[in-house]
C-alpha cells in the first residue's frame, strides 16, 4: 500500500478539479477528499466515483460553483450533497453532517464543520479516510490506515450502534469484504449475525443493489457461503440455501474456465432454485429484462449448438444457460447475432401468397439457416427457393 500520503493516482488529474478545489478553498482547508476514491488509491485500484466533503453549507456550495462556472446540480440537497460537473468531470460535494436522528432506513442530519464528527457518521474505517486535495496528507480518526493494511473491513465504532443507524450496512460489511476483506473482522460478523433480521424493515431494491454488487465481488463465493452458513439471508431471502451455494461454486469455475466475467443475475440464478425465481425476481423489483434473465437462465442449453441457442435466446441469456447446465459457452464469446438474410417479402416475390404461409416457410427457412450455421446471402436464397417449392406443392396437393 502506499505511505502516508494520498499517491499521485490518475484521477487527480481529470479536467476540471483544480477549477472545483479552488472553488471551495481547499487551500483554505474548506474541502478534502473523502471515501472510495481515497481508499481505492491507497490500495491501488482504478477510480471510478469521486466524492469531496466541505465545510461550506450546500447553499454556499452551489453559489461558489455557480460563480466559478461549474455546473451545481442539487442531486441530494436536503442531505447536503451537490453534484458537481467541472470541465466534464462529475464529483459529489457534499457538506460536513452528523446524524440527528436515524431509524436503519433513513437518516436525519445536520450540517457541521467537524471533519471528526463527519467521519465518525460513517460505517467502515476504510470509508472515513480524508486527504488534502493539495499536499495529498491523509486523515485517519479511527484506524482506517491500519485496516485497510490489513485487508479488514472494521465498523466505526459499536458495530452494533452502526448496524442500528442503518441496517443496510449489514449486507455493505459482506460486499466490502468480498471485495476488499482478508481475514473478517469477528467483532463485526458476530453484530451482523445477530442483528440480521434487521433487514427485513429494509426496501428490496436497496437489498437487491447491495446482494447484486456483492455476487460479482472476487471473493463472493466465499462469502455467500459464510452469510448462508450463519444465517444473513433467511429474513429476506429464504431461497438461498447450501444448495443454491454449491451451485454458485460451480458456476463462478465455469465462468473462469470459459474466460466469462462474473454476472449478478447470472449468479442470482446459481443460488436460487429455478421454481422460486419468478418469486425472487419480483420480490426484489428487478428490472423486466433482469426477470426474465433470471427465470430462463436455467432453461438448458436446447439441443441445437451454443450459436443456434444465441441466436434464438440472444446471446447473453445463451451464456447463462449454457454456464449453469455445465455446457461451453465459448462459441459465443466475440460472435455477434447474425440477421436472417431473407424476409418475407423475398418469400411473397417467389410466389407465395401473404398470409400464414409466409410466416410458416419463413420459419422453416430460418431453422435450416441456423442448422446449416449462419450461411450467407447466396445460401440463404437457395433454402428459401427450397421451402417456396415445398410449399407450394403442398398447398397444390392438399
């Protein structure tokens, strides 16, 4: 890991930050940066969000942006975040707060001026690490340095208090540590045990975005495995079980076998039964594409080859089934869908009358088209030319 200072990552550089600290007088001592770019650096990771935390109120925010000409767009107000878009580049502001109220769903806060105070709200130690955005000297107020050597995901303070301020963090400790974590913090796993029907008075959309980013962490196998094991997911989701666990185990070495990257909903299909999947998909109000993934993914993989299956099912739902039922996917891996080369049309210019033949012999055309692999124009005119004369005597001779 790097010393004691923020290392020169590449993000700093982006178009539009110096702009953005000069704005908020990070000079001053008005703005560090704050979070995951911080703690991703540090470990040397790729960036991707940027978040700094200010002193200044967000009314004050918005009117130095304003002034400096960067564009202020009001994402989270009333909870003192502003996003901020400075030559292209998009970073969350946000003020200093502390917790006035919280229920494990939603918080209220105040604004404040204490980066202690601001720090001390957050959930993991390696979450609470602030750098000046100038001299790049680190903040540390509860160890985040030593964990995040460690490799160990660490709650501020009581993890059980933490856990009660939101309960979402339940699942945030097992996704940060599937993609951070080596050794688990036994302190936090015992809260997180015992505190796990907390997550039922949670919404199943904020569940489904943490188990989706979890499923595809690096050490996700590993940790599914330890939350079924104790328990984590019976409140809310009961279809997990150690069967759907050995399946997921399964599936994450075929995905490396095949060189495939990791797929939440792929994944999700591992771990629940195929009867319970409509249910879960519902239940945790996925997307209608991401449904529908997850009921077919276990359809099989069809008796027609992996491209003829791409070709029907489309490519990414072939890759899931092919995976889950233990077939090679690797013929489609670079392959683009190809088009019919032959519509109806070309049928009714051979002589068939619009209707239902039409339909009828251009599905027996394109089933001899796939079974023959995507052959080209040429090809396809002769199987055209061919179901035209077959079904034309067969009208003549009914």
């Amino acid at each position: 890991m790097a010393g004691m200072t923020l290392p020169d990552a590449p993000w700093r550089a982006r178009p539009g930050l110096d702009r953005l600290i000069a704005a908020l007088d990070g000079a001053g001592g008005m703005a560090r940066w704050v979070g995951g770019a911080v703690r991703d650096s540090l470990l040397e990771l790729p960036v991707a969000d940027i978040d700094l935390a200010t002193r200044f109120a967000p009314e004050e925010v918005v009117r130095r942006l304003e002034a400096a000409g960067i564009k202020a767009v009001p994402t989270g107000i009333a909870h003192g975040t502003i996003t901020a878009v400075s030559d292209r580049t998009v970073v969350e502001v946000t003020t200093l707060r502390r917790d006035v109220a919280t229920d494990g769903r939603h918080a209220v806060v105040a604004f404040s001026d204490d980066w202690r105070e601001d720090a001390a709200r957050r959930d993991f130690t390696m979450n609470a690490l602030y750098a000046d955005p100038l001299t790049g000297e680190l903040f540390d107020w509860f160890g985040g340095l030593a964990d995040l050597a460690a490799r160990r995901v660490r709650f501020i303070g009581d993890p059980y208090r933490r856990i009660a301020e939101d309960h979402l963090r339940i699942l945030r400790f097992f996704r940060f540590h599937a993609r951070f974590g080596d050794a688990i913090d036994a302190e936090g796993l015992e809260a997180c045990v015992a505190r796990a029907n907390d997550l039922m008075a949670l919404s199943r959309e904020r569940i489904a975005a943490e188990l989706l980013k979890l499923l595809v962490a690096p050490a996700a196998v590993q940790v599914v495995t330890l939350m079924e094991a104790r328990g984590i997911f019976r409140p809310v989701l009961p279809e997990i079980d150690a069967l759907g666990v050995a399946r997921l185990t399964e599936l994450a070495a075929r995905e490396v076998a095949a060189g495939v990257a990791p797929d939440a909903i792929r994944r999700l299909a591992a771990l629940v039964a195929p009867a319970t999947a409509e249910a879960v998909g519902a239940r945790l109000k996925l997307s209608n594409n991401d449904r529908k993934r997850l009921i077919q993914a276990t359809a099989g993989p069809g008796d027609e080859g992996a491209r003829a299956l791409g070709y029907r099912a489309g490519i990414e739902s072939a890759i899931d089934r092919l995976l889950l039922a233990g077939a090679d996917p690797r013929d489609l891996l670079g392959w683009d869908r190809p088009p019919l080369p032959i519509g109806g049309g070309a049928l009714v210019a051979r002589g068939l009358a619009k209707g239902p033949d039409v339909a009828r012999t251009l599905r027996a055309v394109e089933d001899r088209w796939i079974a023959e692999g995507f052959p080209g124009v040429d090809r396809a005119a002769a199987i055209a030319d061919e179901a035209v004369d077959q079904a034309l005597r067969s009208r003549r001779n009914a």
